[in-house]
C-alpha cells in the first residue's frame, strides 16, 4: 500500500521507501502468532459450552450438562485461550523459533475435537485428547527450550506447574473412568481440581505478575536482562513463585482430605500475598482505563470468591463462579484484549475507555450474580443458569464483534506507537 503522494512501483515507493503490503489473516497466524486462530475458537467453543444450559433449561436437549459443560469449558474454551496466549508469548521470552501455521491448526483442531468429545457426552476420550493436546503443547515447546537464547521471567515457574497440573489432572479422571474400582476416592477428587483449577489459577498467577504490571503502568519485578544463564536474582523470585504455587497445591490436598474450608481460607490467603507483592496494584490507584479496570475485578474477584467458599463451603457449587466467572472468564477477555490490541496497531488503546470493554465486563458480572444466587432459589434455578448464561454470551458476542477482528490485522510499521 503506497503512502499519500507516492505510487507504488514493484514493491517500493517512488521515494524510494520499501511499501509493505498488508499480511493475510493466515500468513498472520502463520508468522508465529496462534492467538489469532486460537482465541475466536476458543470464543466460539465458550458460547457452546455455555449455550448448553440455555437449551437444557428451555428443553431442546434431555441430558444434564453438568459435567459437559464443565469439562468443555476449560479444556476447550481456556484450553484454547492458554495455549494461544503461551504458544505467541512463549517463544519471544525463550528466544526460541515461533510457533508455525501448521502447529497453530494443528493445535486448534485438536481443542476442538476435544471440546466436541465432551460436548457429546464422550467424557472419557475428552479427557484424553485433552491430555495428549497439551503434552504435545509441553514437547513442542520442550524441544525449542533445548535452543533458547534468553530465560523466562521467574514467575513462569507457575505456568510450568499449571501446565503440569492439565497433565495431571486429565490423565487422573482417564485413569478413573478407565478403571474405577481400582483408584482411590481420592484421586478423581484432587484430578477435578488440578483439571478445574490448578490449570488456569497458576498460569493466571504466573502469566499475572509478568503482565498485569503493565496494564497498571507499573513497574515489573518480572523484568530481568536476557541471559541464556540465570540472571542474579532470578532464583529467589522464581523460588517464591513455586512456594506459592506448593501452597496452592496444599489448598487442593486439604480440599481433598475433607477440610474444604481451610483448603478455600490457603488459597485465597496465598493470591492476596502473592498479587500484593508481585503486582501492587494500590500504588496505581484508579487509572489506566477500561482494561485495568478489567484486571482489577477479575483480579479481586478469585480470591474473594475463596473468601466466601472458606465462610460458606456447603454452597461450593454456587460460589465457585465467582471465580470461574468473574475471575478466570473476565480476566481471559481482558488479557487477550490486549493481546489483540497491541499486535493490531491499536496500542494507543490500552488506557482509553472502551464501551465493548465495559459492556463485555458488565455482561460477565451479571452472569456472575445471576449464577450464584440462582442455587438460593430452588423453584427457578434452572430458568436462571439460562439467564446468566445469556448474559455471558451477550458480553462475549460484545467483544467478538468489537474487539476480536483485530486478530486479522497486523501491526504495520506505521500504527506502532512512537
């Protein structure tokens, strides 16, 4: 494309200057940026999962999407925004070659085969494609680690043990389903939780203290000189990421051996200290726009959430939304808000106040308060799964619409700030 008062001839100006011509969508994806495909499957597969209650409630379909739903949400839906987000990140902070167009695809049809697995109720070969899915994440990146150039920020310990947890947690329920009677209670029990939790709460921990900084234009203790050998320092952080991340795990441990409320009262007393110390978001006060405030309720919304599960455990099924939604769903959408702004040449956005934003976040919480307090209302709980689910389809579409085109577009040499 030719700048005004030039013309194009053979590839450059008749100033002189190279003209750089606007990438396709796919030789996007292709140049080592799988976000661009992963987080609208990963949208679509959310709005599935969700819509399942909805046709459930108005009775288009006969089985309970319980456990469907569930499983379809974090290994399709967060699966796909997961992956995205390392699969862009991952290689830029190893110095390692980028992730390609074909193990972009590649990774995206095998999320969704195993979304539509659990979708159909195939709940066991769910879980296992789920799991081959993300081992065959950790050994793409394993073999490029071989070869890295730099050292990841300290704080990714936490993404490892999150990515572990998957592993975990969805090998333990294939070896349930596949055996029962030869697995103790207690392995299903902690496989939920590595599955349900573990997988998102580190890497959101890890992922956090590395990110969230910067959507507070503060400054990141993540930050380190590139060095393929630890840089001084780096231990030590690193070492307080993965205590924290053991005391998460104890969480699950007491969870499992029948002390729900003191497994809720660690976790929630493990993210205050570790977000008040990794990202002291108090400094920033108020600023910082749509997007920061985005974080902050996503952000003050998990552990609260532990809060009131340690107070009321008996209400586990409702108050886990909290987290679930206003907590991992809201702060998946605001981060990958930014992902898609920064890599589009809208940067200049990112502490403006953007309406599709607020919508989206608006949207998110009333599915949230719909949720929750539907468990209190026994006559009309199911018509109110429906509600909140709608209301959190309306966000997503909000966003879809306003925010996620920009996958398409490329961040030319011109729209980049400065």
């Amino acid at each position: 494309m030719s700048t005004p008062g030039t013309t194009q001839v053979d590839g450059r100006s008749r100033a002189g200057r190279p003209v750089h011509a606007a990438k396709g969508y796919w030789q996007l994806v292709a140049d080592g940026e799988p976000y661009r495909l992963l987080f609208p499957v990963g949208a679509a597969i959310g709005v599935a999962g969700v819509m399942m209650w909805p046709l459930y409630s108005w009775n288009v379909t006969s089985a309970y999407p319980g456990i469907p739903h569930a499983r379809v949400m974090i290994e399709g839906f967060l699966g796909c925004f997961v992956t995205g987000f390392l699969g862009t990140a991952l290689p830029g902070l190893l110095g390692v070659p980028r992730v390609t167009g074909s193990e972009a695809a590649g990774l995206a049809a095998a999320l969704v085969w195993t979304a539509w697995l659990q979708y159909s109720g195939q709940t066991q070969w769910g879980d296992l494609a789920f799991f081959v899915t993300i081992l065959a994440f950790v050994l793409l990146f394993g073999v490029r680690a071989i070869f890295r150039r730099d050292t990841p920020p300290p704080a990714f310990v936490l993404v490892g043990m999150g990515v572990l947890s998957a592993l975990a947690g969805s090998f333990g329920l294939v070896v349930t389903q596949t055996a029962p009677g030869l697995v103790p209670a207690w392995v299903p029990a902690l496989a939920r939780l590595l599955l349900y939790q573990g997988f998102v709460l580190l890497p959101i921990m890890g992922i956090g203290a590395f990110l969230l900084p910067r959507f507070l234009g503060l400054p990141s203790r993540q930050d380190f000189p590139e060095s393929v050998a630890l840089p001084e320092g780096w231990l030590s952080r690193a070492a307080f990421a993965g205590v924290c991340g053991l005391a998460v795990l104890a969480g699950f441990a007491l969870e499992v051996a029948g002390f729900s409320r003191w497994g809720y009262a660690l976790r929630a007393a493990v993210l205050l200290i570790y977000f008040f110390l990794e990202v002291p978001a108090l400094r920033a006060g108020f600023a910082g726009g749509s997007l920061a405030i985005g974080v902050r309720i996503a952000l003050a919304s998990i552990p609260a959430g532990f809060i009131l599960l340690a107070v009321m455990p008996e209400r586990a099924f409702a108050l886990l939304h909290v987290v679930f939604i206003t907590g991992f769903s809201l702060l998946t959408f605001t981060v990958a808000s930014r992902v898609v702004l920064g890599h589009s040449g809208q940067s200049g956005k990112f502490q403006a106040a953007l309406w599709p934003v607020v919508v989206m976040s608006a949207f998110i919480m009333m599915a949230m308060l719909t949720r929750v307090t539907a468990d209190w209302m026994p006559g009309a709980q199911l018509s109110h799964y429906a509600y909140a689910a709608v209301a959190w389809i309306a966000g997503v579409l909000v966003w879809a619409v306003r925010i996620l085109p920009g996958v398409g577009r490329s961040e030319t040499p011109a729209s980049r700030p400065g």
